[in-house]
C-alpha cells in the first residue's frame, strides 16, 4: 500500500521536478532526494519505493540516510513502514537536530502554491500518504514532521545520529558502502544503500552577513531609514527573491496575507490567460520564453476591475 501510495504522490508532485530529483549518483546503491518541503516528501517517499522495487536492499539489511531535513527524515519513517525487517535504519545529521533551519521560522509554507491558479492549489493539506503536513509557518511545519519522525525512532529501529557530519562515503565494487563521519569510528558503519537527502542547505555568504532563507524577512514591517523613498534591491528570481519581491511590492504585508489575497482574488479572465500560459510551458517540447509570455503583461491587460479594486483594498487593510 505505501509503494503505492508513494507513487501516487511522486506523480502528483511531478510538475515539479525542477525542486527535487531522485536518481542514482555514483554507484548505484546512492540514491538522491533533494530537499523541498513537499516536493521533497514525495520524493522521498518514490525513492524508497525505487529502492524496495529494484531490491537493492533485501530481508534485514543495512541503510544509511545522509541529512535530517524534509526528504531525509520522510525516507526514514517511510522505511519504518514499508521495510521493517531491516538490521540498520541510520540517519545522519550534522547539525543537532533534524529539520534544524526551519527551527522557529516563519517563512510561510503552503503544499501547492507551486500549482497556482490551477484547481486545488488553495488547498492547505499536502495529501500525503505519511509525514503529511498543513500549510502554515515554517516552524510550525517543521515541529509536526518532526514529532512524527521522533516517534519513529521510539518504535522501530530508525536511529538519529546527531552532530555527525559525513566526510566520505566509500563504496566497493561489490556492493557495501562504508559510511564515514568526522568525528568517530565508521567501524559497523557499512550499508547496501546509503540515500543521499543533503538538500541545499544554507546559502553562500555575500560580502557581510546575507540572511537564511528561512530568517524573518526585513520587508515583512516598516522599513527604518533616513531616506525619504529608499531604493530596494532584490538580488534573485527564486522563491525567496520574488516572496520578498512581493512583499515589498504589497507595502510590508506578510507572506501569508499575499497568498490569501492572490487565492481569494477574482481573476476574470486572467486566470484563462495564465491557464494558457501555464498549459504552453509545460508542453512536451515546449520552448517558451517567458520572458515575452509575461505573467504580469497578461494578468494586466484582463484583470477586471474588480480584481484591482480587491489589491488596493487589501493593501489599504480592509479585507476582501
């Protein structure tokens, strides 16, 4: 059932490839899943599903998961459930604890926002068929999944091993990869699969201090400054770069709030016209600049009035 299940969500989640990837590295006993929240959750759970089914581990053998966020701590409870025969389920985590950068963080977080104006993209439960989540502030999200993988680990061989980060991973010609820390021994630490789910981590450093993408954003509250009009600069077109894009754009209103408005907002025909845009971009082949297909040029040109009297009420604070 969970295999099932599994790739039921691998292929619900498809349309956004271009957030996680699961494939072989290297030997192929490693597998990858890189780390995405949602994306990464389905990921996860397809790459266990691909391990069972090519019977790369069998009966009670050994496997080690390299990295405690998402994706990591979903193929550790789906292993829990779809393998429970194994000798050895180890994670690895360099910091102190799983899902540490999301600690605390309120960087909105919502399951489909990636699927937006399709149906269904308003829809705050992530369906998935373990370690599922709500939509909702980033620690928030983090505690549950947490909490579901900590009972993991009371009630089945799943085992954490925290501050360990991993140096090398040296595999045989034969088959066993021989898992190594930097602090300790790598004595019994010798697994058929070894899942790499190290996802992106933190960001590389400016000039200065550059805040996490997981930090509270500066644009979320007034702007405290000297200058009459500052000027802002946004450096990126990632989701953190256009979250806080938006957030400047909205005059200091919070993630959350943005996405409610653009959820409730009556898009007329404009949702026909991103619809359209939508369908052309992800069409086999497709060569689509987006650059001229622009996003903000259609919902411009046949956006209702309505639609724009809903923005500016809502940036004046009054509710939809």
């Amino acid at each position: 059932m969970l295999r099932r299940l599994a790739r039921d969500a691998a292929r619900h989640y498809r349309r956004g490839a271009d957030s996680w990837h699961s494939d072989c590295a290297g030997p192929r006993q490693l597998q990858e899943a890189r780390d995405c929240l949602c994306p990464a959750g389905a990921c996860a759970q397809s790459v266990v599903d691909a391990i069972l089914s090519e019977g790369l581990v069998r009966g009670r053998g050994k496997i080690a998961i390299i990295g405690g966020g998402a994706a990591g701590i979903t193929a550790g409870v789906a292993l829990t459930k779809a393998a429970p025969e194994l000798a050895a389920l180890d994670l690895f985590e360099s910091r102190s604890s799983v899902l540490a950068l999301q600690h605390g963080s309120r960087r909105f977080l919502h399951p489909h926002f990636y699927d937006w104006p399709a149906p269904g993209a308003d829809q705050p439960n992530a369906g998935l068929p373990i370690m599922n989540w709500q939509a909702g502030p980033a620690g928030d999200v983090a505690a549950s999944l947490r909490a579901e993988f900590d009972q993991a680990t009371h009630t089945s061989i799943l085992t954490l091993h925290a501050d360990q980060r991993v140096t090398d991973l040296v595999p045989s010609d034969n088959g066993p990869i021989r898992v190594v820390v930097e602090r300790g021994t790598a004595v019994r630490r010798i697994y058929e699969v070894v899942i790499l789910a190290i996802g992106f981590g933190l960001k590389a450093y400016l000039d200065g201090e550059t805040p996490s993408y997981w930090s509270p954003s500066g644009l979320a509250g007034a702007i405290h400054t000297q200058m009459l009009d500052p000027i802002l600069f946004v450096l990126g077109n990632g989701d953190g770069g256009l979250v806080d894009f938006m957030m400047a754009s909205f005059d200091a209103l919070e993630h959350h709030q943005i996405c409610e408005l653009l959820m409730r907002l009556d898009l007329g025909a404009a949702r026909a016209e991103l619809e359209a845009i939508e369908r052309e971009a992800w069409a086999d082949g497709a060569d689509i600049d987006l650059l001229e297909h622009s996003v903000v040029t259609a919902v411009s040109r046949t956006l209702e009035p309505e639609g724009y009297k809903q923005i500016r009420d809502f940036r004046a604070g009054t509710s939809l």
